[in-house]
C-alpha cells in the first residue's frame, strides 16, 4: 500500500521535473539555421572541389608543371599551357576538373609546389546534368575575378 | 430565454466559427509551441510568423480529392469524421463564456456535454471499422478500451463536482464558485467542496481530458510509430481535415469544462477587471498546457494508459467521491 502511493508520488513528481526541462527550453533561442535564408560560414579545413590561386596580378599562380595531373588517382584533372614567346613560365590555358569522378583526396592539393591550388569552400552543388560537374577552374577564376 | 429561429442559426453559426477558428489557429500554435520546445522557429514563412499557414492548408486538403479506399464502408466512411467535429460544436452551444455569452443555458449543460462527448469516439470506432486497413482496425480497438477506460474517472470526479455544486447547471456551478479565488473548486478547505483532495481531483479530470481527446501522451489511437496514423490511415484531403479539426475543437471543450468545473469560468480573481476575458485567459492557458505536455512526454503503451486509469485514476476518484460526500453530509 505505501509503496502504492509512493509510486504514484514519484511519479508525478518526474511528470513536472519532466515539464520544467520543456518550460526552460522553451524560452532559450532557436539553434536551427535557416538554410536557404541563412548560410553557416565553412569551417577552415572544409574540402570541397579543387579551385586555382590566383597572384597579385589577378592571374593563376600555376606553371602548368602537371603534378596534379599526375597525382590524380581518377584522372579527374585535364589542363594544357603554351609558352609565349620571350617568357619564362609556361601560361595555363585550360584546367578542367571532372568532379563527376573527383574524390576529394587532396593529393593535388598536396602535389603542387607552386601554390597554385585550394580546396574552395562550395558546397552548393546540385543539378540534373552531368555536364555542370565537369568545372572550367580558369573560367571559374575568371568569374570571381569580374 | 427564447430560441427563435433566428437565435438558433446565430448560435450554430458562431459556434461553428469559433470552433473553426480555434482549430485552425491552435494547430499554429501547437507547430509553434512544438518548435519552440524543440529550438527550431516552426511555420514561419507565410505571413508574419507564419500566421497565414492554418488557412493556406485549408486550402490544400480542400483541393484534394477524398478517395475511399476498395472494400470500405461507404457510408461509414464518410460518416465517421462528420462525426469527429459535430460534438464539439454541439457542445459549444451550452457552454457559458460569461453571465451573458451563452447561446442557450440548460439546466443539465453538464449532461449534454458528455452525452455529446461520448459519441466523440464512435468517430474513431467508425473510422477504424469502416477504412478496411488492420491499422486502423487496431486503432479503433484501441480507442474502445481507452474511452472506455478514462470516461469512469472522469465522470466520478465529475460527479464530485456536481454533488458539490448541487447542480447540472454550468453557470450555477460557475455563480458558486464566484464568491472569491478560494471558492474555486480547486482549492480544498475554504471553498465550497473542504475536501482537501480537490486538487488531486483536478488532476484527475485533466488527465482524462487529455486521454478522451487523444492527445499525447494517450494518443494510442493515432501512434504513429506503430499504426502508420491508426483511424485516420486512410482518409486524405478534407476527411483528415476534420478529424484534425475535431481534435483540436474537442480540446476546447475539455478545456472550457476544466475551466467551469474546477477554475471558476470567467469569475475573476480579487475582483479584477470582470468579464469573459478571465474565461479565455484560463482557457488558452490550459490549452498552453496540452500543447507543452504533448511536447514533454513519449507515447505511453497501451498497458501503461489502462493502468493508470483502472489502477490509480478509477480508485482514486472513487476515494474522493466518499470523501465529499461525507463532508457534505458533515458540514
């Protein structure tokens, strides 16, 4: 009989420790971020597709070495340069990334001597085509650039 | 008072639209209230704070089409959540808001509610039968034996109330209960009742407000993790419309006969500023009340619901019924 009642009063007591809990959440503010409203600035070591740094001068820092090329383990990486005549460095004149078989392992990253290439911080990516996954990185550098 | 025709269609109406309108803008609250609980901001996209969401999903399931499902009981089917709303709004009509709003005071307004209120589950019974679907069916087993079990409480402590009041008339219980704050039914000693376990009964008759209108934690009905969405699996567009809406206006009713039976209807503390507001002050309170503990506790189990009713509940409000009514006889 005793235990009875001490049940029912234990447990209504933990019915209102359980409604306080609720009552103070309540008034805190909300946590969730309005996604398309509202964006979280990426965190520092965020890895999203491989993008050029460009110099001072607005144009690419690569010498068109082709370690990247080579480091890539799924032959993601296609690019080509010239030489003008009278220069030292080779110019890049196309650096095309095939995200679609991109794993984001970093080895170009980690490859290039020259400090030519960063993970960007895009995470945005969607679309029906397969042909939008296959990024122009000197477009691209173009486009920032305007 | 005279019912001409008149007054009878003013009534309905109003009594519709109240009804309507709470149910709307209470399913708002609720998604709000829940996400405040939750740390999200909820609805808050049509309109200022997302006012415009109730009548914008009106809109949705009034646009879909209703499909009966192969092998249901047509009849029944449509039936059921007609059956959902009607008592609610049934019930509207003899609930008194104050001294004077009231669309037709009855001597046995107590008598009709429930009388109304009870034929509130035949809703989920007609639902569960008629869809054809063994969620559903187990749903409205469910429902029997819940309804059944939370009705005796319920109508014990009633009972109480009413031995207390001496009367089935809600304003008469009201107009005793209206001398000061203390005379409230529930606070013991000084009031009307000196029964010291009026509180408890209070609590009783809450709880089982909240297992007759399904809502969470009792809503063993519904149980979306284990019958899909029990009754109401198979009604799309405005047929889920209602039994939403019935739920919500059931749970003004409950909440206005709290308010009459055990807080004072719209008699004011202190003699504050008298008038209806201190009746819907109450009310939305208790209806705050719902909604924050729908958001606290999980599902109990079917086990745990007829339990609590035939274990704690039942003997418990029995107890207070002897008690009061010695006490009446004492004093």
């Amino acid at each position: 009989m005793v235990t009875y009642f001490k049940d029912i009063y234990s447990g209504l007591v933990s019915l209102f420790i359980g409604m306080e809990v609720t009552f103070k959440e309540f008034f805190k503010p909300t946590v969730t971020v309005q996604y398309p409203y509202e964006t979280l600035t990426m965190t520092e070591r965020y890895r999203g597709h491989v993008e050029l740094i460009e110099n001072d001068e607005g144009k690419p820092n690569c010498i068109v070495c082709g370690l990247c090329q080579r480091a890539c383990p799924s032959a993601c990486i296609t690019l080509a340069g010239v030489k003008p005549e009278g220069e030292k460095k080779k110019v890049l004149t196309k650096y095309i990334l095939d995200f679609t078989r991109c794993s984001l392992c970093g080895s170009c990253v980690e490859s290039c001597n020259f400090n030519a290439l960063e993970f960007s911080k895009e995470y945005n990516l969607a679309s029906t085509r397969r042909e939008d996954f296959i990024f122009d990185l000197l477009q691209r550098l173009e486009d920032r650039n305007k | 008072m005279s019912l001409t025709l008149l007054n009878v269609i003013f009534a309905v109406v109003v009594a519709i639209a109240f009804a309507a309108a709470n149910a709307a803008y209470l399913v708002w609250a609720e998604r709000r209230g829940a996400a405040r609980i939750q740390r999200r901001p909820g609805p808050n996209i049509n309109g200022p704070f997302g006012l415009l969401q109730p009548p914008l999903d009106g809109i949705k399931l009034m646009a879909k089409q209703l499909i009966i499902p192969g092998g249901a009981d047509k009849v029944l089917f449509i039936a059921a959540p007609v059956l959902a709303m009607y008592p609610a709004i049934m019930s509207f009509v003899t609930i008194p808001f104050s001294d004077t709003i009231v669309a037709h005071n009855i001597n046995v307004g107590i008598l009709m509610i429930f009388a109304f209120a009870s034929t509130g589950s035949m809703s989920l019974i007609f639902a569960g039968w008629s869809s054809r679907n063994k969620y559903s069916m187990m749903s409205a087993v469910r429902a029997v034996s819940q309804s059944v079990a939370y009705e005796i409480p319920m109508l014990i402590t009633t009972i109480t109330v009413v031995m207390i009041a001496g009367s089935m008339d809600l304003m008469e219980i009201v107009h005793q209960q209206s001398r000061s704050i203390l005379h409230w039914n529930i606070f013991p000693l000084l009031g009307n009742s000196h029964n010291i376990l009026m509180p408890a009964s209070f609590l009783i008759f809450f709880i089982c407000t909240l297992a007759e209108t399904n809502r969470a934690p009792f809503d063993l009905g519904e149980a979306e993790s284990e019958l899909v969405a029990g009754f109401h699996t198979e009604y799309g567009s405005m047929g889920f419309g209602l039994f939403f809406m019935g739920e919500y206006a059931n749970i003004v009713i409950g909440a206005c006969m709290t308010t009459i039976l055990f807080l004072g209807g719209w008699s004011c503390p202190f003699g504050l500023f008298p008038g209806v507001w201190w009746f819907l002050l109450k009310l939305y309170l208790l209806i705050a009340t719902f909604i924050w503990i729908r958001w606290t506790f999980p599902r109990t189990t079917i086990y745990g619901l007829l339990n609590l009713s035939w274990k704690i509940l039942i003997p418990l409000s029995l107890v207070n019924l002897l008690l009061t009514a010695g006490l009446i006889k004492v004093f």
